[in-house]
C-alpha cells in the first residue's frame, strides 16, 4: 500500500540559527490566519524563517507541507500550472485552475509560495481563489512586496540581532556557524570577539551577507575581514537611491567579486544566464571565458570554494549547483554591462536546443528515461532559452525547431498546455511565410488538437498546408498526417482517423470535406 504524500519540504544543508522568537510568534499567527506573509528586504532570511515555520507546524496539516520555490518561474501564466505539477495534477488542461481547486477543495494542507514578489500580481489573484475555493488550506508566503490580499497577516522579517544581553547576538552566532564550516575550529574568543561584532555590524545583521562573510575566514582574519568591509572602494554604491540594506548585500557581493581571478569573475558572470541550476557539463558546455580553453571546472571549484555557488540537494544522479539568487542579479548587472551577454545568451539557447533536439535519437529508444531524466532537470533552463529566442526578431526562427524537437517532452512530461502556449508565441513572432513558420503551423496543429484548441489546431494545419505547397516542402509530412489524423478522430471521423493519406490531404479539411 503506498504511503500517503505528506508533502515536500527541503532538507536544510545548514543548521536554522537564532529567530526563536520569531519562529514562535510566526507559528502563532499562522494560528489565527489562513495567509502569513513574510516580507523583508532581499537577504533577510525570509525563506529559511518560511521553511523553519513550515517544518514546525507539518503536524497540524495531515495533508502535508508543500513548498513551491517561484524565484526561477519567470512567466506569470505558468504559475498555476507550475503548482498543479507540484502536486501530480494534469498540467495540459485548458482549466488548470479547476483540477487544481478540485485537489485542494477537502485538503487539510500548508502551501508554501516562496520568493513572490517578481509575480505579485499572479500570486495575489492565485492565492485568493485558493482560499475561496479551499477552506482548509492556509498559505505562507515570502516575498519584498506585499500581496495585497484582504486579511492577509503581515510578518516583517528583521535582520539578526548583532548583541545580546545573555552574550553573543543571532548574528554573530551566525557568523561562527558559517565559519566553523569553512574552518572547523574556528570559534570566536575575547581575541577576536570585537572585529567579528564589527563585521556584522556593518553588514547590519543581514544573514545573507553574514554568511558570504564568514566563507572567507580560510582567507582572512576577522581582523582583515571587518578591515576589508570599511573599504569604501568597494563598499560605495552608485546609485543614490539604493537603501543602505541594498547596498549592504550588493557590497558584499563586489567585495566577493574582488577576491576572484579574472576568469571566475568571467564564469561567475556567465553563469547568470542559467535558470533553475545547472551542471559542470552545462557550464562547461555554455560559459566561454577568456584564456585558456581547458573548461571552467577550476573555477567552478574556486566559486564554490567562496560560496558564490551552492551545490543544489535534489537526488539527481548529477551534482547541480546555482547561484544565490542576490549574486546571481549581480552577475547578471556585469554581464549586461560587459558586452558578452548577446553572445552567451546565444550560447546558452544552443546548448538546450541540442538537448531539445535529442529527442529525435532518443525518444523510444534505449536512452528514454535518461534524455527524459536530462531534459526534466533542464525545464527551467528550455524556458529561458525559448523566451530569448522569442525577444529577439533575429532569433525567432530558431524558437520554431525548439517547440518541434520538444513536442515528445511536453507529451511525456504532462505539459501539453505549457508547449501549446510556446507554439502559439512562436507563431506569432515567425510570421515570414517560410519553412520556420511551416514547423511552428503544423507543432501548434498537434498541441491545440491535444489539449482541445481544436479550431485554432485546424487554422494552424489549414495555414500549414497551403504553405508547405507554396514553398514546396515534404519534411513536414509525417507529422502533418499526424495532425490531421488527430483532428479527424476529434471529430469522430474514424475512416479518415484511420487514413493517413486522406486525413491529412487539404481535401479532407474544406467546408464540405
């Protein structure tokens, strides 16, 4: 008999330190109100506070805690469908909503939104139709901005205390952690007590700041470190709006950056334009620095090495790692004003359109569940190679071989909806009559017919049709025949179903045919 789901809560990696106070006035409120939203500024703590909470609480849900990370989620409409995957729901229904209202609808369960605010608005209309539709089910959000959901419980999230009346504050507890994991017989004594209360002072209790901090103390003292951190050559942010929290974690962000050699600071760049992780192989295959062409493993070590990176803890079969979400828009910012970006970017979009493109070898082969495991793992990465292509006129065209190659991904994978939804964008932005747009025609003709869109797949095959003769293209055949069969048997036209040739002939789709 299987077990029952009691939802999906990450490993922490690193122990939970200080917040007892807040821990317990979260839990509490969470009590009295069926949405609590963390909210605090970028590197306060606000998802490892959430996922502390959550883990106190799991008992009272017997439905389970179920967390869903958005940071990598860049498209608002995928966000429903994001969660009904989570929870081994259909994805390719055109009324994602109602099977997901319909799952919640008797479930006693915490759902967990971590990393809101770049979704706000989809998240706040989400959230209120849960709680209509579900009366048992209570949400913990995280985001910077606030949801604006009526009776919503707000809980501001602080940095840690730098002192405490019974001894070390939260945040130099912090501090010796993370230290001790870079160095195991690190501790703080009367020596050094003073400059580590001068590093967390100026770092004003952030943990995320702390803990990058901390990482380098095989490199420094606490003396040098705090010395370091008064540098106003690298503490001195140009922009006069920038709050002095803001400031504080994109400081210690360009000090992290001075550290590095010439060609980390490069891979550390590069690596921003990945989504959702990525691998040795995957960084190796995309960043290109300057120098030698030996790879970039040695800097994948010295990154992570000064916790620029972090080793993701999903039970692949391959290490994945990624980088903080603070350093990886600081590296994006560098990237952007270095020059390179147009061409990683590209980089990047053919590395998973070869991936993409296994499908042609690997799909019903031998090497099935790998090129699945490869692909499944690359999900959020295929997303943002698609949106590229789509946001550049000059690369659109290649946005048409990817949503083919990925048609039997989306088919095993239960995101039919999601592949239809970037057909229809590819469609719309290849509108030169030419065979990139004949591949997208005849792709949205098999999706729409396979999530119900039946008369847009029919527009789509019509439009295929008379394109490929006016061009003179066979290539698409198969896959036409394939469409038309669909559509015939939509329509219950079982002989025509059944006829490869008549189903997809033009004949077979006229007024009267």
């Amino acid at each position: 008999m299987t077990s029952r789901p009691t939802g999906n809560l990450p490993v922490e990696l690193t122990s939970f330190v200080g917040r007892r106070d807040d821990l317990t006035r979260a839990r509490k409120l969470l009590g009295t109100t069926r949405l609590l939203t963390l909210t605090g500024v970028g590197g306060v703590g606000k998802s490892r506070l959430g996922v502390a909470v959550a883990a106190s609480v799991r008992r009272d849900f017997p439905d389970g805690v179920w967390v869903v990370e958005l940071a990598d989620l860049r498209h608002s409409g995928l966000l429903t469908q994001t969660i009904c995957g989570m929870f081994g729901l259909r994805t390719d229904s055109a009324d994602a909503f109602g099977l997901l209202a319909e799952h919640l609808r008797t479930k006693r369960l915490l759902l967990v939104l971590d990393n809101c605010e770049h979704l706000i608005d989809a998240c706040s209309g989400l959230v209120r139709r849960i709680l209509s539709a579900a009366p048992s089910v209570k949400i913990l959000a995280t985001s910077r901005h606030v949801l604006g959901v009526e009776g919503a419980q707000l809980f501001p999230v602080s940095p840690l205390t730098v002192e405490s009346s019974g001894g070390l504050g939260e945040a130099m507890l912090l501090f010796e952690e993370r230290a001790s994991a870079a160095q195991p017989d690190f501790r703080i004594t009367n020596d050094n007590r003073a400059a580590i209360e001068d590093i967390c002072r100026q770092l004003e209790g952030l943990p995320l700041a702390i803990e990058l901090a901390a990482a380098n103390i095989r490199i420094f003292g606490p003396a040098e470190i705090a010395a370091r951190l008064g540098d106003s050559t690298l503490l001195t942010s140009a922009e006069p709006g920038r709050t002095p929290r803001h400031r504080t974690v994109e400081s210690i962000a360009d000090w992290s950056y001075q550290l590095c050699s010439e060609r980390e600071r490069q891979v550390w760049e590069q690596l921003s334009v990945f989504v959702g992780g990525f691998t040795a192989e995957t960084a190796d295959g995309v960043c290109l620095p300057s120098g030698s062409g030996s790879g970039v493993l040695r800097e994948l070590i010295g990154l992570l090495d000064k916790s620029m990176i972090v080793r993701v803890d999903d039970h692949a079969t391959r290490e994945r790692y990624r980088l903080l979400g603070p350093m990886r828009q600081y590296a994006l910012d560098k990237l952007e004003s270095s020059g390179d970006a147009p061409a990683i970017r590209v980089r990047h979009r053919d590395y998973f359109l070869r991936l993409a493109e296994r499908s042609y070898t690997d799909y019903c082969s031998p090497d099935d569940i790998e090129w699945f495991r490869s692909t499944r793992a690359e999900h959020a990465n295929l997303r943002e190679a698609l949106s590229f292509s789509l946001s550049e006129t000059a690369e659109a065209a290649t946005a048409a071989a990817m949503v083919r190659a990925l048609r039997p991904y989306w088919s095993q994978s239960g995101t039919l909806l999601e592949g239809f939804q970037w057909t229809c964008r590819t469609i719309e932005e290849v509108v030169e009559p030419a065979e990139p747009r004949a591949e997208a025609l005849v792709v949205g003709s098999v999706l729409g017919f396979l999530v119900g869109e039946v008369e847009l797949a029919e527009s789509y095959l019509h439009e295929h049709h008379d394109l490929t003769e006016s061009l003179g293209i066979g290539r698409f055949a198969g896959i036409a025949c394939f469409a038309a069969a669909l559509g015939a048997s939509l329509r219950h036209d079982n002989v025509r179903a059944f006829e490869p040739r008549r189903a997809g002939g033009r004949t077979g789709w006229g007024p009267g045919g």
